[in-house]
C-alpha cells in the first residue's frame, strides 16, 4: 500500500512540474504577436524580429496574449452619405488592415472584433468628410481624367490611418470602395448625366473621326494631282519623242523617193474625202484628179484601145 501511495505521489509531483513547465513556456509563431503580460501589464513582446519565432520563457503566473499580425480585411456596413450638391448615397467599402503595435493594440482594443468596429466608425466619418466635398458629377464620371473614386479612397486611407496607428496601434494598408448604391430617388439624375456625358464623348469622337477624315482625302487627293501631273508630264514627253520619231521617218522616207511619198499623200487625202456616201466635184485641172488622169508617173492616161473586129 506504501508503495502504491508513493507512486500516485511521484505521478503527482511530475503532473505538476509538467503543468510548471508548461505555465513557463510561450511558442511564437511567425505569424503572430504574443504579448507577455503581469497582472494587467505588459512585460515582453515577442514577434516583432523574425527571430523572436520559436519557444521562449515566461513566470508561471503571468499570462500571454496572442495577435494576429497578417493583413485582416473586413466589410463596414454599406452607409447613406450626401453628396456636395445634395444628392443620396449608399457606398460600401472594405479596409485592408494589420496590427502595427501590439503593445498600443491590446491597450485600445484588445479584440479585433472591437478594433473592426472602431474602424468602422472611423471609416465612415472620413467616407463622409470626402464624399461631402464632391458633387455627384464628379463621383459618376466614366471619364478616367476626371474620375475622382481612386482619390477618394487614398484621401480617406490617409485620414484613417493617422487615427488608427495612434490610438488603434492598427496600419491602414488600403481602403476601397466596392459598391455605390444610388437611391431611387437619385437615380434618373444619374442616368441623365450619364447620357449627357456619354453623348459628348460622342460627339467629340465623332468630330476627330471627321477632321482625321478630311485630312486623309486631302492627303489623297495631293497625292493624286501629283502623280496625274507627273503621268501627264511623261506622256507629253513620250509624245514628243514619238513625234519627233516620225517626224524623222518620214524626211528620210520623203529624201529618199519624193514623188513615192507624193503618191501616198495623194491617196491619204483620196481616203479622208471619199467614202460610199460622198460626191466631189472638181475641175479636170484640179490637183486632187491628177493621179486619176496623169497616173502614178505624172503622164496623161488615154482610154484603152477598142479590139477591132475580126472578119470570117
């Protein structure tokens, strides 16, 4: 029985020194803050330095507090805010958050449900600020040079993230819109602005369409008048090759036998005035009948003789 009672009392003293050994060890993830704390206090930080991962040592009688210290990102509710010319709206928004200083965090929040809903709070004050500086023209605009969303949400980053580091111990990493809701109410005049906006983009591509038009028909048409100039140019100069040729031609055609080319000329002009429907006349000593009645040699032509009559 004694010696029964003194094992229970050996499994005892070593439950209890595991229990010890146990309340004495912290583990530091590398994707977690642990904070050390005393009755309230924070004595030790751990996750700060990449080499902090791993086991460390505390009291038995303090206590840890772990933080996740990787990007958090959460949805405020969509809230109604109003417009610098008064017009409704529903925005909803996310903000891309992270615990910066974990000692400045379990002091503000200790939560992140808590430090999600301080946010919160904030966020929709400096969506309000921003949006109540902006008509609604400019927050509908489809025309990236006068879009003014992506401004808005780095003005209102910037405004939250002072706050946040300084009393939340939280970074502001980014802060997006990702849904407008107009109102019914509103939402003609959206759509009418939208129109107009579209219809002048129209209009103004439709007006360079035009000008680029015009100045590629006039471009074409230089470049026409350039080459018909240059065709009619080297078509006169061809001509006058091609006539200075025959021209040539025919004075050596004509030195050679004169009275041949006299010849041809006289049946050239037989050819342009004599056809099956013209009738000439002209006088026996006229020029134009001299091949007709002198001949080829320039002698007169008698009629040819009768064939006399043969006698039995």
């Amino acid at each position: 029985m004694k010696h029964v009672r003194g094992w229970m009392i050996v499994l005892a003293l070593l439950g209890a020194a595991a229990l010890l050994a146990w309340r004495c060890v912290v583990t530091v993830d590398e994707t977690d803050y642990v904070l050390v704390t005393q009755f309230g206090r924070i004595v030790a930080v751990y996750g700060d330095a990449s080499d902090e991962t791993g086991l460390h040592l505390k009291w038995p009688w303090e206590s840890t507090l772990i933080l996740d210290r990787r990007l958090q990102v959460f949805d405020p509710p969509a809230r109604e805010m109003i417009t610098g010319d008064k017009h409704n709206l529903e925005v909803a928004s996310y903000v891309v958050w992270r615990v910066n200083d974990p000692a400045q965090f379990a002091r503000g929040s200790v939560t992140k449900d808590a430090a999600e809903a301080r946010l919160s709070e904030r966020v929709a004050a400096a969506l309000s600020n921003a949006i109540g500086r902006r008509t609604l023209t400019a927050l509908a605009s489809t025309d990236p040079k006068a879009w003014a969303l992506d401004a808005l949400a780095e003005e209102v980053r910037d405004d939250v993230a002072r706050s946040a580091a300084a009393e939340l111990g939280v970074a502001v990493v980014d802060v997006r819109l990702r849904r407008f809701n107009h109102p019914v109410e509103v939402r003609p005049a959206i759509f009418d602005l939208i129109r107009s906006e579209r219809k002048q983009v129209a209009a103004t591509l439709r007006a360079e369409g035009e000008a680029q038009y015009q100045t590629i028909v006039s471009q074409a048409d230089r470049q026409r008048d350039a080459l018909l100039a240059q065709a009619d140019a080297e078509a006169e100069r061809i001509r006058g090759q091609a006539d200075a040729e025959a021209t040539r031609l025919s004075n050596e055609a004509h030195a050679r036998d004169p009275k041949f080319y006299e010849f041809v000329r006289t049946l050239d002009s037989y050819r342009a005035l004599l056809d099956e429907k013209s009738t000439v006349v002209l006088s026996s000593t006229s020029p134009l009948l001299k091949l007709l009645t002198q001949g080829p040699g320039g002698e007169l032509m008698s009629p040819a003789p009768v064939p006399a009559e043969r006698k039995p």
